[in-house]
C-alpha cells in the first residue's frame, strides 16, 4: 500500500479560505451599474443607429468583462487573450459587412 502521508499539499487540512466577497461585490456593483446605463438608454433615446450601437457596445463590454471575471479569463497571457479576442472581432465585423451588403442596415448618405 502506498503512504499518502508524504504527499506535499498546498493547504493545510481545517483551513477555511478568506471568502472572496469583496471581489463579489465590485464585479455586482460594475455589472448592475452597466445594466442601469442600458435601462436608462432604452427609456430616454428614441429608436435608431445611436440607439442600437450603445445596445450592442454595452453588450460586448459586460460579456468581456463577464468571461474575464467568471471565466478567469483576465488572469491567463496576452497570447491567450488575443487569440480569443481577435477571432471575435472579425466575426462581428463579417456580420456587419453581411447585414450592410445584404441591405438589411441601410446608413443614409
């Protein structure tokens, strides 16, 4: 049988981690103040481009800082960051040159 008393742990048994409510907190008062930006967005600007483009950056700001926070993503390299960030980018611009050659955007000129 093999002993597993010499095995090295990295926490001592009995010890109860520092809750993280502070993190908590900061990462509910920043989502909830976007949110909040975006409700008072949708009640005081009438329909249109100006409108839509807040909608759509506000959305891509709460989902990076959403996927950095929850999914660690904040904490890996540049390296790793840039290679999911810049496929993204490149589909919403795919998108956008689709929806505007497609005609389905139509910008006044």
């Amino acid at each position: 049988m093999a002993d597993h008393s010499s095995h090295h742990h990295d926490h001592e048994h009995g010890v109860i981690a520092e809750p993280q409510t502070k993190g908590i907190w900061k990462t509910f008062i920043i989502l909830s103040v976007l949110t909040a930006f975006e409700f008072l967005i949708a009640f005081t600007l009438n329909a249109g481009f100006l409108k839509t483009s807040i909608f759509v950056l506000m959305t891509i700001v709460k989902a990076f800082y959403i996927v950095g926070e929850f999914m660690h993503l904040k904490h890996e390299t540049k390296s790793l960051i840039w290679a999911i960030i810049l496929p993204c980018i490149f589909v919403v611009w795919l998108m956008l040159a689709l929806l505007m050659e497609g005609g389905f955007i139509y910008i006044a000129k």
